[in-house]
C-alpha cells in the first residue's frame, strides 16, 4: 500500500510499519476498512495493493512489485482502493467484491495491467 509516506510492505508473517501482522486475505479487509473508517470522519483515503517478490534496497522496498502497488494507488481516486488483477486472484473466494476499471499502461511498467477497484462497504 503506497501513501504519502514510505509503502506498507506485507511480508507473511510481518508488516511493516504495524504492530501485528495479518494474514492474506485479511489484509485486503484491513485496508477496506480504513477507507470506510475514515469516511465516517469526511476524510478520503486512496489506496493501491499489489502483490509480489521486493528487494530491500539501503533498507528500502524496490522492484517491480513495489512500481506496480505505487501505480494503482496513483490511479485510485479518493475513497478508492484499486488492486491489480494479480491480488484479486489471490484472494478469491474472500468475499470481497471488485469492479473492473479495465487495462491500462502504467508509467514505467511493462505492458497492460488490469486494475480493479475495491468495492467498499
């Protein structure tokens, strides 16, 4: 999850930046429900999730993986949680919902990535 701040990084196991670590899919949930959290508060958080091998780099995340999560969120609008096709492959059968905003270039990456968005409570 790319913010205004360094990524949250989910390593099984561990999180970065969070004193507790979730389990996938759970950790899908957990960043549903900030975004309707804060809703109530008239705030509009916008999110990216993207699943795949990092580097850590000087003590920093770096790869692809973490490009692609920067992408989606840099896409989403406010209140928006987009995922790529990848992490909403992992977590079927979760119950979560998506809605399809199609296949689009992202800068710096390579081909065409199907984003979708979260559908939030």
């Amino acid at each position: 999850m790319i913010g205004e701040g360094p990524p949250l990084l989910f390593i099984p196991g561990w999180v970065s930046h969070i004193d507790h670590a979730w389990e996938e899919p759970t950790y899908a949930h957990f960043v549903r429900a900030i975004v309707g959290a804060v809703r109530g508060l008239g705030l509009q958080v916008r999110a990216g999730l993207h699943t795949g091998e990092c580097e850590i780099v000087d003590g920093k995340a770096a790869g692809i993986a973490v490009h692609i999560g920067a992408r989606c969120a840099s896409e989403a609008a406010g209140g928006e949680v987009l995922v790529s096709r990848t992490v909403k492959d992992l977590v079927a059968g979760s119950g979560i919902e998506f809605e399809s905003r199609g296949e689009q270039e992202l800068k710096g990456g390579p081909g065409r990535w199907e984003l979708l968005r979260v559908l939030v409570d």
